[in-house]
C-alpha cells in the first residue's frame, strides 16, 4: 500500500445544502431587521431632541428679549395685540399676550470664511393676533404671559414691583417648553 494514498472521502468538499442556506438566510434577515429598527428609533430620538432644542433655544431667546425692557405698567406705546411689530415694545407689559409662529427652515446656510464655516438659519416669525396658530412642520408657536403678583405666591395685580414673564413654546410634533422669569422694577438714584 502506498505511503500517500487517500481515500476518495477526505477528497472530497463538503458544500452546504439548501437547508442550511435558507437557515443562514433568516438568521441573516432577522439581524438586519433588528438592526434597522435600532438604527430607526435612535433616529427618531435624535430628531425629537433637536425639536426639543429648538423650542428651548427659542423661549429663552424671547425670555431674553423680553427680560431686558423695564416693567413699566403703563407706557407711551401700545403693546400687544394693537401693536404687532415687537421691535416697538419698550416694557415688558406690551409683550402680555403676545402670540406669534416661528417658522425654522430646513435648509441652513454654510459660510466659509478664514476663520472656519458657519452654519446658520434665520427664523423668520408671523404675530397671530386671534385664535390658536395651526402650526406646520418645522414652526412653533410662542406665547408670552405678564403678571404682577403682590408676592411670589400672592394675588395677582395690575402693576407691582415685579413681573412674572412666562414663555411657553409649542411645536408641530407636541413638544412644549415653558420659561419663567421674575424681573424687578430697577430704581437708581444718587
């Protein structure tokens, strides 16, 4: 018998059958259904946050806006709703009920410039003067509230010594973020 025989068995490959490719097919399509599901949520987390961010982004910069203004309860321009055109409040009490939709885009502008890019995207804003704004995708809507409470938890006056600001924002999807401010009336003398 010689030294390098082999028998016909050892030779031969062993292929998969079709069973055991249709098994590794499914085990195959459950993964990648699994993994396409992960993949779908974790994108839809994303997006609410970032909805999330932009309704807190836009209360405070309104917050801000508002903060800055004394608290005069009664001044020589009219406020809301007469006056729609916010650049023309000069207290805070003209901001009381003011109602407008935001309107974020989609697409962002890019600047290149020596110094790096910039990316950015001007909200452009609508006053709602009656009823409630039916909002589209990517708008918000923001709500301003002014009071006048004789103490953090007393009644509520027509003028005081400070303000509550209440911000609440509301976008497409459902999200809601509200801000709120207590801001003194400012005497300085000498």
């Amino acid at each position: 018998m010689p030294l390098h025989t082999h028998s016909i068995k050892s030779t031969k490959r062993r292929a998969f059958t079709l069973a055991e490719s249709l098994a590794a097919t499914i085990v195959l399509a459950l993964a990648v259904v699994g993994v396409s599901g992960a993949i779908i949520a974790s994108q839809q987390q994303i997006h609410a946050q970032e909805e999330d961010s932009v309704a807190a982004g836009l209360a405070r910069q309104l917050m801000e806006d508002i903060a800055v203004l004394p608290i005069n309860t009664s001044d020589a321009t009219t406020g809301w709703p007469t006056t729609t055109d916010r650049t023309l409040y000069d207290s805070v009490i003209d901001y009381n009920g003011y109602t407008e939709v935001v309107s974020i885009p989609i697409h962002r502008s890019v600047t290149v410039a020596d110094t790096g890019t910039f990316s950015s995207a001007s909200p452009s804003s609508t006053a709602i003067t009656s009823g409630t704004p039916t909002l589209g995708a990517q708008q918000y809507s923001r709500v301003v509230s002014v009071t006048y409470p004789t103490s953090i938890f007393g009644q509520t006056v027509s003028a005081g010594e400070f303000a509550v600001i209440g911000v609440t924002v509301k976008g497409s999807s459902g999200v809601t973020v509200s801000l709120s401010r207590i801001v003194a009336r400012n005497t300085v003398s000498r």
